[in-house]
C-alpha cells in the first residue's frame, strides 16, 4: 500500500505542468579485483526536464519541479553481505535560466545479511546550478549518505560509516574551442576521517558541435586525513596525464551516438612511495535523441599498475529516459 500511494504521489505532477516531465532508470552492476561486488538499480520522476548548461527545448524560463526516486543496492565483498534501500523526494525551483536549487530528501536503510542487523539514516542533498552563457557552469552542492555509496568499502559496509560530502565542479570556457574543468569534493566520513579529491583538466576542441571531440591533460589526486586498514586511504595518490572525450553520432544508423572518454595517467603513491600507470576507459552506446525517448548502454573500466601489481573495476549497465 505504502508503494502505491508513493507512486502516485510521484506521478501526479504529470497531470499538472505543461512541460515535459521525465521518468528515468538505472541499473549498474560493479565489480573490482579486491573482491568488491554491488548490483544498483534506481527509478526516478521530474515533473519538468531542467538542464541549465544544455536548456531543453521549450524548457520554461522559471518554474517549479517536484519528484522523486528510489534506489536498491546489493553486494558483497571479502566479509559480509549487505543490500540497502534508499527514497527520495525532490523539491527543485529554476530561479532564472543562470540559477537553480534542487532540494532532496529522504531515507536509506542498510542491512547486513550476515549479522542480520540493520540501520536507517537521513539521507539528503541541496544542490545549486549556475550558468553564463557560453562562459561558465557551476556546481555546488551538499549531501548526506551512507559511505558505501561513495566507493569507500570495504569498512563503508562493515561499519556502516555515513559521509557528510561537499563538492564543488566549475567549466570555464575560455574560447568555444578552449576549456578548464575544475572539481573539488570533501567526504568527512564517521569514523572522523576526512577525504578530498581533486581534479583538474584543460580542454582543446577539435569539434565542439557534431560530433564533440576535446582533447587535452589533466591532473587529480586523492587524500586522506590518517590511514586506515578498513578502506584504501592514502594519504596522498596523484595522477597526470592525457585526457579525452567525445560524443559522435553514428551516420549510418539514425539516432544512434557512441559516447567515449579515455584517461592517461602517470600514477604517484607518496605511502608507498611507488610510481605506476592508470588507464581509465569510459564508454556509452545510446539510442535515441536526447530530447525523445532513449535508452543508452554503458561500460567503464579502470586499470592501474603500481610495482608489477595490477588494481581494476568493471562496471556495466543500462539505463533509460522517457519524456512525457
């Protein structure tokens, strides 16, 4: 009963705003050398298709959104078993066509299959969009969630540690064939241990319509306040390299664009004091416009090489986008 009545809560909206509202899906299914596995699959609505940097078309000036989501996780890595279940509601407000705040909030419960105990959280996140016309687009946002969600596990599970994450992603264009990337995100996890990751990348456009093709460098890195034994958490993990990406329709077929992006990285361990090679491929076969109906195929993988000893993660999916 109580997931019907959500359902229509989420779908009212439909019925009343003009503009297109979209219903989309994701299932992914991860899996890493360390014995780390997770199936995810998460349905959310929006009364209102919003995206600031790329207006759809008759996107409205101002205007409110509501919606929600709900996302399942399933997994298991070398200790225990764990799947957890997640809720949202959203409540978003488009200021202007260069400001806009989406709002967030719900509740995620996690539950151990092993030591069957379970525990629910808060779970939420603000988010501010910025925009200038073909200058800049700015992100800023705060959320609250379990650990896992983030990639920190095992102890992500094991203790069933939360992450208070503040992230900032600013793209400044400085020519329309020239372009910086700039993302900073802080994870202050419960155990009282701080994360940051840091990535930079300066863009040169070889096509900047149709097809999109931008190559580049760029450089990251990963910190942690103290180590500890229940999750990787160096105190210093830096990459530079070569970075990629493109958006290319595929001519022969209509409606049909392969999406890639491929990083190089010359890699650093100040622990270990070890130097390596990270390769980073990133791939999306989607089908169908990105204002209509569509529905994309995606695979990523990473490798990274350090002393002869070879770290990599899958990750595989599909996901779906329906306009209505």
């Amino acid at each position: 009963m109580r997931i019907i009545i959500f359902i229509i809560v989420l779908l009212f909206p439909i019925y009343c705003w003009a503009e297109m509202s979209q219903l989309s899906g994701i299932y992914s299914y991860h899996q890493s050398s360390d014995e780390m596995f997770m199936h995810s699959s998460s349905i959310a609505f929006r009364s209102n298709r919003r995206d600031l940097s790329f207006p759809y078309a008759n996107e409205n000036e101002v205007g409110w959104d509501f919606g929600g989501s709900l996302l399942t996780t399933q997994g298991f890595n070398s200790v225990n078993n764990y799947n957890g279940q997640r809720g949202y509601f959203l409540l978003a407000r488009k200021f202007s066509s260069n400001f806009q705040i989406d709002i967030t909030s719900g509740a995620h419960r996690a539950y151990d299959t092993n030591n069957n105990n379970d525990k629910t959280i808060y779970s939420g996140e603000i988010k501010l969009f910025l925009h200038s016309d073909d200058l800049f687009d700015l992100i800023l946002s705060a959320n609250r969630d379990y650990a896992y969600i983030y990639t920190i596990q095992p102890g992500g599970t094991n203790d069933r540690l939360t992450t208070d994450v503040l992230n900032f992603s600013f793209t400044y264009n400085f020519f329309p064939f020239l372009m910086t990337r700039m993302n900073e995100n802080y994870f202050y996890i419960s155990d009282q241990n701080t994360k940051s990751v840091s990535n930079v990348s300066l863009l040169y456009g070889i096509a900047t319509d149709e097809p999109w093709i931008w190559v580049g460098i760029g450089y990251e890195n990963t910190s942690y306040k103290y180590n500890t034994t229940n999750y990787w958490s160096p105190s210093a993990f830096m990459g530079f390299g070569f970075r990629s990406e493109a958006s290319v329709p595929i001519y022969v077929i209509d409606n049909i664009y392969l999406n890639l992006e491929f990083n190089y990285n010359r890699l650093w361990d100040k622990d270990n004091c070890s130097r390596g090679n990270g390769v980073a491929v990133v791939s999306k076969l989607q089908i169908g416009k990105r204002d209509d109906h569509n529905i994309s195929f995606f695979y990523n993988r990473i490798n990274s090489i350090q002393d002869g000893n070879l770290w990599f993660s899958n990750e595989a999916g599909m996901m779906f986008n329906l306009m209505f």
